[in-house]
C-alpha cells in the first residue's frame, strides 16, 4: 500500500520545477516499501532514504520559518512529502528491526 502511494507521489512530480530529485526520492521510497511488503526489507536503504528526506527537509526549515505564516503552498507540499517519506522509511526500518530483536528473544527463551 505504502509503496502504490509513493509510485503515486512520483507520478504526479512531472509538472515540478525539479522533477528528477522528487521522482528518485518517491521511487526509492517505493522500491523500499515494496521490499517490506514482500517480506524482504533493505533496512539500510530505507534508513538512508529516511535520511536523505530528514536532511533535505531540515535545509528546507529556514525558509520556512522565514516566510512564517505566508508559507507557500509548493514549501508547504515539499515539507509535507519529506516528513512522509523520511517517517516511514525510518519507521518501517525500526519496526523490521523490533520485529528481528523480539523473535531473537523469543528464540532465546525457547532454547533455554
């Protein structure tokens, strides 16, 4: 589902200033959603996708806080989708990894 939404966001990027870098972030957001769907995560790609989307919204924080309530309407569509694909990426990564730590534990407790 996760994956459809990001494949969603990248298509409508076309009309964009700069299309490129909005379709390569949605499409890597896509690629590492698809994996946890099937049961594979890369968690190292979604961290660092989740990364990269933290970081380019943080740049994008002075001009935001400058223009203050006179946010514009693109500022306010690039931070929206920054914060979603940097939460999930991050968030799907950290439950795999929950997710590992307790059948881990789980397999201690059985062998003990």
């Amino acid at each position: 589902m996760a994956a459809a939404g990001f494949l969603a966001c990248a298509g409508v990027q076309f009309n964009d200033p700069d299309p490129v870098r909005w379709v390569l972030l949605y499409g890597a957001a896509a690629v590492t959603a698809l994996a946890v769907t099937v049961g594979r995560p890369i968690w190292v790609a979604s961290l660092g996708v989740g990364a990269i989307a933290a970081v380019w919204g943080m740049s994008l924080l002075p001009s935001f806080i400058a223009e203050g309530a006179v946010v514009t309407e693109e500022l306010g569509r690039e931070l929206g989708g920054l914060a979603l694909v940097s939460g999930w990426s991050t968030g799907s990564c950290a439950w795999w990894l929950r997710r590992r730590l307790r059948s881990g534990l789980d397999r201690a407790k059985e062998e003990h």
